[in-house]
C-alpha cells in the first residue's frame, strides 16, 4: 500500500473513497477504512488492478461511472479532481441499479413491490402488486380507499388493526394475510410482509405481497381430506398428517396431538414444534427419513420416540409418502402415526433377555474353560503332594523337608480354594446357583458348622460361645451352612489370642435374626464401607492370616438370594457383630428332596455297590496323561483293584464292551466325544448299560454337575482330587475279600 497520506476529507468519512495520484507514468492509490471493508483484504495492487480501465480517463471534470467489485457488487464511481495530479474517486451504491435488480427478481418470482409515505397515506405499488389486485399500474388510491374498495369486508378490521399496530412499532418485520375482492368480482388471498423505516425523517412503509390463493384452496381441500381420513383411521387410533414443503407448516388431526400426550390444538403445526418433541437421539434419523423420500420420491417408513408433558417416551411408527406436482417435484409429503409401544417394549425386553442369556452363557463358558484349565494341573500338584505325604509318614525326613511339603500343598489347596469362590461368587451374581430352601433348624445348621472351625479355633485359644439358638429358617442348608462356617472362620482368624466368639439366635415377628459377635481387633468405618468388596481384604493383604478376600461377597450373596439381609457393626479395638436376618419358616413346611451338589456327589454317598469281590476292574478314559498317571498311582496302592486306561471316548466305548469293567470314570472333556455321548452310547448297548460311570473332571459349575447328574452319572467327582477322599471313597465302593 502507498505510503502517501490520507487527505483529511476522506481519512475519516463513513463511506468508501480512495485516493488517486499520478507520478509520471505510475499510479498510487491509497484508501480509507470504508473503502477498505468494502473490499476486504484489498492491497493497492488489487485497488489499481480495479481502476486500470479508468484511470487514464481521469480528467480535471468531475464525471461518474460504474465499477464491479471483485465481490461482483457494482458501485456507483464519482471521480473529482483533487489538485493538479491527483483525484478524489468515490464508491458509492447504486440506488437505480439496486431498484431494477429488485425489481426483476422480484416479477421472477411472482412477488409484488408496495411502499406508503405516512404523509399523504398514497400506495405506491408496482405492476406484480396492481395485477394481483386486478388494477392497472397507474392506478393511485389511498390506504383507506384501498381498504374500503379491495379488502374483503370480513378482513378489514383485521388489516386496519394490522396498520395500526405496524404504525406504533419500530422498525421490525410485520407480517398478514388477507381476501381481496378484485374489480372483476374475483377473491383472492395475499400475503403481504412489511416494515415501518424512519431513517430519511419522514416514516415509510414498504415491503412485499404474494398471491397465496392456490395455497388456501389446498388447505381447504386438505381440511376435507382431514376430515375424511380421521373417519378412516380414528378407530385404529392412528394420526394423520401433512408437511408442505412450499410454505413449511406442518397439519395435524386430532389424534397426532393425543399420540403425544396433547390437548388438539387446530390443524396446524409448525414445523419445529414435532421436531422438539422428538427423543434427541431419534432427530436425525427422521430428518434422514423425510429428505430420503423428497429425494428419491418413494414412500419411507420410520420409528422413533416422542416425549409426553409428563417426562416419558411413546415410541411412534410412521408411514410418510410424497405427493409431486406435475413437474414432478416433490411439494408436499403425507403421513401417519401410531403408537407401537406396547411391542417395542415387548420386543426390547426378549432382546435384553437374549442378550443377558448370551452373556451369562459366555461368561458360563469361560469360567467352565478357567476352572478346567486351572484345575487341571492343580490336580497334579496336589495329588502328587499328597500322594508323597502318604509314602513318606513311615520314612525319616528333616522336619524342613516335611514343612516345604506341607507348603507346596497349602498353596495349592489355596488357589483351590480362590478358584471355587470365584464360581461360586459368579453363579450368585448370574443366578446360575440353584437354591434348594427348605425349612432348616437354627440349632442344627450351627452344630453341623461347629466342628469344622473348632480346630482353628483350638490353634489361636478362641473360646466358642454357643447360647440360645431357637427358630427354624427358610433356607438352603448346605448354603447356609457355607455361610456360617464363614462367618465363624472369619470371627476366629481375625481375633485376638484366647479371645471368644458368640453365637446367639432370636425370634423376631416372621424372621430369626443370628448373631456372632467376637473380640477382635475390629474394623474403622471406612474398612466396613468395603466390607462385601470382592478381593478387598481391608489391609490384611500382606499378614500371616490366609484368605482370599471373596468369601464375604459370596455370603451377602448366599443370604440375600436366600430372602434375607446382613449386617455388621464394628469398633476398632472393640471386637465386631454380624447380624443375620432370614425369614422364618412357615409351620407345616417339610424338607423336599435335596438337590444333588458337588458335596454329596462322594462315590460312597451316589453308588454304594457294597458287593465283597476279590478284585475289581475299573476303566479311566482320560486324554490327559499327568491325570492318568496320578490316577494310576492312587489305585495302586489297592491290590485287589485294577485300572486300565484308553486316552480318547471311542475307543474307551470300545474297551468298556471288551472288558465289561466294575466301574467305569469318564473325563467330560475328551478329544472326540464328550463325557455325555460316552454314557449315552455306554447305556444304549446291552452289554455296558448297567456299569456305574462316574465322572471324574475339572469342570466344576454347579450347573455342569447338575447336568451330569440328570444325564445319568452315578457321581461326579471335581478335580483336583482328595486322595484320602479318593480312596475312602474306592474302599466302601469295593469291599475286597479277607
């Protein structure tokens, strides 16, 4: 940009000037800030590259001419000399040029140009609006003539109000529609929009009018064809409705309105008003849905939910169609509503069935492969462990050698332990865990569970402090029982040495609330805040005390899907309570049939063949081999039993007719068949169906147990085994000769 200064009288006038100098053959050109937002970012090469054309015109007689901007805007251009080598050139807009551009946009799109000074009240109106009105152009009235002569006698106070409500605001956009009764006897509505300006002095009114006749004469049609569809589709409580693409309104019968909860309110809707009610997230895929049939002129079907005044959602199907007008151009679409709420939610609720099956299934599945696969080797570990305990009680070992073997079998028996909680704890919150509730004898449910902590408590000098124990519970013994011992193991490992531990009972209304209360270090309140918090040992992770950090989780889990409810309370240094509520027994409710569970699935307990033989047979069909060589150690230290081996469920079938064996154990996982299509074919030839097949595997889901039961397995034994259990189990099955 030149350096030259701005001359005073245009540095800071409000409208755009430049300032043009000759030096010699070179031009410079400098302009001031209106100049420079009429063309933004305009340098001096762009301003002399606008006025090449005209600058070697430039003489010491004003004169004017027209200039387009790189905006394609076209400006008036007032040159006039400012001395003897420079000029002062001013752009201006072009009123006449503005007003015949106005003016042939305005007869291309039908739409007529009216403008009244308030002096004199004389309409000034071009052709468009005298033709619409059928006068011709030159024809001068009045408003009031205008008024009385032209507007339809139902609609004159209507536009007298109209001009006195525009005469009393400022400068806004009004807005009327109204009849008028031409000179020829024809009625026609007009749409006329307005502003009231008062920048020159003297108030003016000016704006634009439309002939919207065909408009009123298709909402009158559309009001009838309202009327006859609402008979059609009232007793179907379905809505009809109307989007006119033209005028952007939107009609609604009676029953759109209700379909959202709504009092009806007239037939006519704006546009956004369906939109708000709309659920967000449905917005966008019915915007979709109309501009897909504007498109491609072809009926559309949607879902979607709208919200009632009350807060809630009704889902809404709709069925929309195009209607084109004979260019084929689509400017109206039609519609209906109703309500589809009733099988969303029906169709929602066995979708989230089917996925919460999907998913318990899934997650049943992996916790099947991880019990099995960790089960597995633990089988070998702890019973090769135990099996090196047995041999060597007779042997001298130093005492340290005897403590590893002893640590490497607590460890095991550890993660045992961790891995049945995780099952367990995953059953109960799948509800996979089946419960059998019955009627059971407080007493009773604590005497079973004393004898298995009473050695414990015998190690740390704990006193256990049995008092009343009156009332029967509604509940699963086994479960209940699992609970207790706990409770009770927790009450006794987390005490002080020679410390005591109660357990007390009492009737209260239709519910038997138990207590153990100990003397124990106690717990802070943020510790009972994650009291039930899986694998949360509350800052024990790192003592001597063993524990995994599930078992309270798996308790408040038991006794709440047993109807009852726990408690705890605490101190520090003061001991804890944990307070039991579960519903009492109804009188005259009788134990059913017990369930069948891994516990009492012993051999001795599901077969009890109590024959004396010399020998037995048994077959083990299992393709783990460390299985098969642990198996093979445990039944050799009977004499009178034999074990034969096969590695696969065919051939194991095979060997069975071969052999006719006493007993037959089954792995449920074999590289061919499983367990269950070995039993199967097992039970459906003559010659091995009265065998006793026992599975013996690493899967150890209740349910997969209970599968195995019902399928007709006499037992089923979990890996890893017991070895004592194991063989006590093989002495009562075979009770060999003297």
């Amino acid at each position: 940009m030149s350096t030259n200064p701005l001359p005073p009288v245009i540095a800071h006038a409000p409208c755009a000037a430049l300032h043009v100098t000759r030096e010699g053959e070179a031009w410079k050109v400098v302009a001031n800030a209106a100049a420079n937002r009429l063309v933004a970012d305009a340098g001096e090469a762009d301003w002399l590259e606008l006025l090449a054309a005209r600058l070697p015109r430039l003489t010491q007689q004003p004169h004017e001419t027209h200039l387009r901007l790189t905006s394609g805007a076209v400006v008036l251009c007032r040159a006039t000399p400012f001395d003897a080598s420079s000029w002062l050139i001013w752009l201006m807009p072009d009123t006449a040029e503005l007003t015949r551009r106005l003016e042939i946009a305005a007869d291309a799109a039908g739409v007529g140009l009216w403008k009244v000074h308030q002096r004199g009240g004389i309409v000034d109106w071009d052709a468009n609006t005298a033709k619409m009105q059928g006068l011709p152009p030159e024809r001068k009235m009045t408003v009031a003539q205008w008024t009385d002569e032209l507007v339809h006698p139902d609609d004159r106070e209507l536009v007298r109000q109209h001009g006195r409500d525009t005469s009393r605001t400022g400068p806004i956009d009004t807005e009327i529609e109204f009849r008028v009764l031409r000179p020829d006897g024809a009625l026609r509505w007009l749409h006329m929009r307005g502003r009231r300006d008062s920048s020159g002095g003297e108030p003016v009114y000016f704006g634009v009018v439309r002939d919207v006749t065909e408009r009123h004469r298709s909402e009158a049609a559309l009001a009838d064809a309202h009327q006859r569809a609402a008979l059609a589709v009232r007793g179907a409580g379905m809505g009809t409705w109307e989007h006119d693409l033209a005028t952007l309104t939107v009609f609604w019968d009676e029953q759109m309105f209700r379909l959202r909860g709504l009092e009806p309110d007239g037939l006519l809707a704006p546009v956004g008003r369906g939109r708000e009610l709309v659920h967000p997230d449905d917005r966008e895929p019915v915007l979709a849905a109309w501009q897909e049939s504007v498109r491609s002129g072809e009926p559309v079907s949607y879902e979607f939910r709208v919200r009632w005044p009350d807060g809630s959602y009704r889902w809404l199907a709709s069925r929309l169609a195009p209607v084109t007008n004979e260019l084929g151009e689509v400017v109206r679409q039609i519609g209906v509503n109703w309500d589809i709420t009733e099988a969303k939610t029906t169709e929602l609720a066995r979708q989230e069935r089917a996925l919460a099956l999907r998913e318990s299934q899934a997650k049943s599945q992996f916790l099947a492969r991880m019990s099995h696969e960790l089960r597995t080797p633990l089988n070998a570990v702890l019973g090769f462990t135990q099996l090196l305990q047995l041999e060597i009680d007779g042997a001298v070992l130093h005492p340290g050698q005897r403590r590893k073997l002893e640590h490497v079998r607590s460890a095991a028996q550890h993660l045992l332990s961790l891995i049945t909680d995780v099952l367990d704890l995953s059953s109960l919150e799948s509800g996979g865990m089946r419960l059998n509730l019955q009627s059971v004898d407080v007493a009773d449910v604590v005497a079973e569970a004393l004898p298995l902590v009473e050695e414990q408590a015998r190690q740390r000098g704990v006193a256990l402090d049995l008092q009343a124990l009156p009332g029967r519970v509604l509940a699963d013994p086994t479960r209940l029982r699992q609970v207790l011992i706990n409770l009770l193991s927790n009450a006794i490992k987390y005490n002080r040495f020679e410390g005591r531990v109660s357990v007390v009972a009492r009737l209260d209304g239709s519910e038997v609330e138990l207590r153990i209360l100990d003397t124990g270090a106690g717990m802070s309140s943020e510790q009972l805040a994650h009291l039930f918090e899986p694998f949360n040992r509350l800052g024990h992770e790192g003592s001597d005390i063993e524990g995994t950090g599930i078992g309270l989780a798996i308790v408040k889990a038991l006794v709440e899907r047993m109807g009852g409810t726990i408690a705890v309370t605490s101190q520090p240094d003061q001991g804890s309570e944990v307070l039991l509520r579960l519903p009492a027994a109804p009188a005259g409710v009788t134990a059913p049939a017990p369930l069948r569970s891994v516990q009492e699935t012993t051999f001795a307990e599901r077969v009890a063949l109590g024959r004396v033989v010399p020998e037995a047979l048994i077959l083990y069909i299992e393709d783990n081999p460390i299985n098969v060589m642990l198996v093979q150690e445990v039944v050799a230290t009977r004499a009178a039993l034999r074990l034969v081996c096969e590695d696969a469920g065919v051939p194991g079938v095979e060997r069975a007719r071969e052999l006719l064996p006493d007993l037959v154990l089954i792995d449920m996982r074999l590289p061919d068949i499983d367990g269950f299509e070995v039993l199967r074919r097992l039970r459906a030839d003559p010659l091995t169906a009265a065998i006793p097949c026992i599975a013996l595997s690493a899967d150890a889901l209740p349910g997969h147990v209970a599968s195995a039961l019902d399928a007709g397995f006499a037992a089923y034994w979990t890996k890893p085994l017991d070895i004592n259990q194991f063989l006590a189990s093989l002495d009562s099955l075979f009770v060999t000769a003297p």
